[in-house]
C-alpha cells in the first residue's frame, strides 16, 4: 500500500472511529481487512454521501441489518427509553455517515477551506455504485459486527495531505 | 433563558441527539420545536416566542444558509440567536457564518460538553442570559 493510501485510511478510521464512539457509544476495533469488490449484497444495509466540493466522489458504509440496530438502540436507547419508530436505523445510518464524511473531509482539506456534502442515500442489497472504483476502505468491527466504510472518487486517489 | 428552542435538521436521529444533549447541557426545562428543513423552521419562529435557534446547513426544501439570512434579514426574527450545527463546519464555514449572524457553529457529532462552552459563552455576552 503506498503513502497516499495510508493516509486516506488513517483519515477514514479515525473519522469512523470517532463518530461511532460519540454518537453511538461503541468501542471500534480493526476487523480483518474485507475486500470491497468481492462485497456481497446478501441483505446488508448501506449508506451512500456525495461529496461535492473541494474534492469530489462518495462515502459509503455498509453493515447488517443486526448491526443498525444496535448502533440505533445505543443512540435512541439513552434518549427515547428505547422507543423505535419505523425507518429509524436507516435515519442514524444516514446521520452517521454524514457526520463521517464531514470529519473525513475536515481531516484532509486545509483548515481555511470550506467544503461541501451532498444528502445521504441508504437502502438495501447491491450497493448501488461501482465499487472496482474504490480507493480506499477500512473494515471495523464493534461487538462482534462488521462495518465497512468505503471511499469512492479519483480526486481522493490524488489526494496530497496538505 | 432560551425558553423554546426550535431544533431544525432533517434527520429525527440529529434532532434527537441535539435535544438530548441540550437537555444534559442543562436546559431540561426548555420548551423543544423540532423542524424538518427551513420553511417549516421559519414559520415556527415567526408563529412562536422563539429564545435560540439551533439549524443544519444540509437540508432539502429551505437550507440552513438560507435560513440563517431570512432569520437576520428580517425585523421581527433577527434578534434570535442561531447556533449553527452541521457535519459541514470547517473554520472557513464558521468564519462565513458568523458574518451572515450565527453566533457560533459546531461540527457533528456533538457533545453536551461543546454545546454547554457555547451556550454558556452567549449568555455571558448577551441579554438573552
């Protein structure tokens, strides 16, 4: 792996690290790198976030259902007594990817530079973008689920750390 | 003070934790409104007594930048303070905001902690407190 790679992934783990740990309250641990073009669909839940400007491409995270769930319970649990409406893991997907991609963004550009998301997409199944065009990834694993974040665009593959 | 918050972002879960945090921050006895996107943020503050604002940037319908200007170009709405949080804050972003009125902007995910410093450092400054 080269040196711009290495600091894409740093960026996204401690990006994803972070905003699980906050919001969530769920300690990260490195999993066993996964492959994101041998991904398989088999009824994972995903999340996608445009990133729009300085550098342009997509965020993604992908996890089971299972694993939603708990993230949400842990968010929701501590506010609402567990109460859980209807669609509510795939609004704390949404809402955790976005709050991902801002810190990961944030990490990369200078601190003098604004930047610019696009709104979160989340669904079911085939991820719905190609991922042989991935240019970085990290897998993670909390209590014993596996997420994987996925960094999509050519610009980031320029990246420079600046 | 802040007597009734409007808490305006599109997703439940952000409004959730904002309120939540809000509430551990100290303000447990404020009255909460919660807004889906601009248009319905706006119409709450001019229909209610309004003590804080708190908005996202990235928002279908009316966004938190247009927003923020309708809130400080208007007569009637430009006295109440607005917090700005959003995944999109850089400090580029909180310098620009602070220009159009905003007096302060975090970055999500928040803290009660980082929500208490700001609250408490408007209060200091202003009649609100």
């Amino acid at each position: 792996m080269d040196q711009k790679n290495d600091s894409l992934k740093s960026a996204l783990l401690e990006a994803v690290s972070r905003v699980l740990e906050n919001m969530a309250f769920e300690e990260v641990e490195l999993a066993d790198e996964i492959s994101v073009t041998n991904l398989k669909a088999d009824g994972k839940l995903w999340a996608i976030l445009p990133i729009l400007e300085p550098l342009s491409g997509e965020v993604i995270l992908s996890l089971s259902l299972e694993c939603a769930r708990r993230i949400t319970e842990n968010i929701y649990g501590t506010i609402e007594d567990g109460k859980l409406e209807k669609g509510a893991h795939l609004d704390a997907l949404a809402e955790i990817l976005n709050s991902i991609a801002g810190r990961f963004v944030h990490t990369l550009i200078p601190s003098n530079q604004g930047f610019d998301l696009g709104l979160p997409k989340t669904g079911k199944g085939a991820i719905p973008v190609t991922l042989s065009k991935a240019v970085t990834s990290v897998s993670i694993n909390i209590s014993g689920h596996v997420i994987i974040a996925i960094v999509i665009g050519e610009d980031f593959r320029s990246f420079t750390q600046p | 003070m802040f007597q009734t918050i409007i808490i305006t972002d599109d997703s439940t879960t952000a409004r959730m934790i904002t309120k939540r945090c809000l509430e551990i921050a100290g303000f447990q006895n404020s009255s909460f409104l919660e807004a889906k996107n601009g248009e319905e943020a706006l119409q709450m503050a001019k229909d209610n007594q309004v003590d804080l604002m708190v908005i996202d940037l990235n928002m279908p319908k009316m966004d938190g930048s247009s927003l923020l200007k309708r809130l400080k170009s208007s007569p009637r709405l430009n006295h109440i303070p607005v917090l700005v949080i959003s995944s999109l804050v850089s400090e580029a972003k909180e310098t620009e905001l602070k220009e159009q009125g905003a007096f302060a902007a975090l970055s999500k995910p928040i803290t009660p902690a980082g929500l208490s410093k700001v609250l408490k450092s408007l209060s200091e400054q202003s009649t609100w407190g």
